[in-house]
C-alpha cells in the first residue's frame, strides 16, 4: 500500500502504515495508540506524537485533500490514494488532543474461499449467497462495527454478472468491487464544496440505468429512497446497515425510513422493508472472531 502523502505528518506510525497485517490503527486523544492485527486490539506502549504534531499534521492532510480541518469545523474523514478510510476529530469536540482512526483494508482481495477457509462463512453459505447475488436478490448486511460487513458486501459483489451496470454509492469510499461496468460517487458533505447527501447521491443514480445499486452503508435519510427503490423494480441491491441481528436490522431501516414520511406507521414501515428485501445477513464479532451468526430469508 503507498501512504507516501500522509506519512511525512504521520513518522511515529510509519511502519503501522507500511505494515501488511495491520487494519486499523487508533490514536486516541489521551496519545495512546492502538491496533487491530488479525482480529486482535492491542496498545503499542512506546509509540507517542509530539505535542500538537498530530493535530499539525491532520490539518495539512485535510488541505491536501481538500478538506477543513479547524475549530469551526473539528471533524473530517476522507479517502487515502491506496482506499483505506481516515477519520480524524480535533479540539473542541475531543480532548485534549487529536482521536484518529486509519481502516486499512487487507481484506480487499479475498475470495469467497478466502471467508470460508476464516469460518466467517460455510461453504454452503456461499454457495447459496452467491447464487442469490447472480439471481438478483436484494440483500441487506448487519452487523456492529468492525464485523466484515463491507468485506462480505466487497466478496459477494464478485458474484455480479459482468455485464451489468453498478452504481455504488458511499459516504468514505471502501468499496473495492472488481466489475468492468461500475460507477461509483461519494457524498460531500464536509468539504468546501456544495454538500451532497447520501439521499442526493441515490436520487442521482436511480436515473442512470442501474442494473445494481449497492450503498456503503444506510444511515440516515437515504433509507425512505433506497426503500422505495428495492419496492419499485429495482433489484440486486447490496447495502449494509448497523445492527445486532436481522431482525434488529428491520427494525433499524424503518426508523431511519420513518424519519423521512410523514403519517406513515412503524409496522407499516416493517411491512415495506419486508417486501423490499430478500435476505438479511446478520454478521457476528466476538473476541475477534467474525462469522455469518444468520441468514434471515424473506421470501414468502
């Protein structure tokens, strides 16, 4: 991976940053810095910034980007050349110093065989999901943070007809799909430019010919659109979601769809997203471990 542009502002973390096993590297505000490496959270004691260098450098990597980092605008996340995610937050909003977080994706080339010989799925598992991204199913991934959500959204996505058109739609790009036909957009919303929501994003697409939508993950207002999408034609859609099963996962896309209609009931909400989706994965973390604790069918 090359992070030549960050690292001159980053130097106590350079090797964590050229490392290959690493996916998630965590300085916390209190300086203390932290990784994930095979699944496992662990504090690297000697490492430490310089007072106000951390903050010195998020603020030269976000002009770099195009970004604003400040006082009057404390929080940023942006996309590294190599794909991996940056997320910073600085004074006032933490203290007394810088939170960053840098998600490398060392999972980005696996294979279906890859999660199966992991057990995060069995080879029954992925024969069936897989069928059901060629059959077009709309399929809905849950789990917490940090569970493989966009690892198994990225592998099934292999399973795509080459043919077809896929508009994928993100607020940090992590995707990394490997189609021939693919289009992809990023919202703007904490930039210099004109802020593009998710739900402007999604709007946009649907008028460009997609045969799959596929959204990073499902948030905020997007959800009454992507809703009324899987309800009107539109199929093989892949998005992910937070939550702590499958069915907790419908409950959770038809509070964020509530909050975008007006009269509409919460049960009538459910019905829809019932009807809209196919299947709902729930993926399980514990103890660093990650794998499919769930495939809810919705099909009668």
């Amino acid at each position: 991976m090359s992070f030549e542009i960050i690292i001159p502002f980053l130097k106590p973390i350079k090797h964590l940053l050229e490392s290959e096993s690493v996916s998630e590297i965590m300085v916390n505000p209190d300086s203390s810095v932290w990784i994930e490496e095979d699944g496992q959270i662990q504090l690297l004691p000697g490492i430490r910034f310089d007072d106000g260098a951390l903050q010195t450098g998020l603020e030269v990597i976000a002009n770099r980007f195009g970004k604003k980092l400040d006082a009057d605008s404390p929080i940023m996340n942006l996309r590294l050349p190599d794909g991996s995610r940056m997320a910073a937050m600085i004074p006032p909003v933490v203290n007394p110093r810088p939170l960053m977080t840098i998600r490398r994706f060392t999972s980005r080339n696996f294979a279906l065989d890859d999660l199966v010989q992991r057990e995060m799925l069995t080879d029954a598992q992925a024969v069936t999901l897989s069928q059901a991204v060629r059959d077009g199913r709309n399929i809905l991934i849950a789990g917490g943070t940090g569970s493989g959500k966009t690892t198994l959204l990225n592998v099934l996505a292999d399973s795509i007809p080459s043919d077809n058109r896929i508009l994928i739609i993100e607020d940090t790009a992590e995707l990394h799909i490997r189609k021939p036909h693919l289009v992809s957009a990023e919202s703007q919303t904490d930039t210099h430019r004109s802020q593009i929501t998710f739900d402007d994003l999604l709007k946009a697409v649907l008028r460009h010919r997609p045969d799959r939508i596929i959204v990073g993950e499902v948030r905020g207002s997007e959800a009454r659109t992507l809703l009324d999408a899987l309800n009107t034609g539109h199929r093989g859609t892949l998005a992910t979601i937070h939550a702590s099963s499958a069915e907790e996962a419908i409950h959770r896309l038809a509070t964020l769809v509530m909050r975008g209609s007006n009269g509409l009931t919460l049960d009538t909400i459910k019905a829809d997203v019932r009807r809209g989706l196919d299947l709902i994965i729930y993926i399980h973390r514990e103890q660093g471990k990650r794998w499919i604790g769930q495939v809810l069918d919705m099909r009668p």
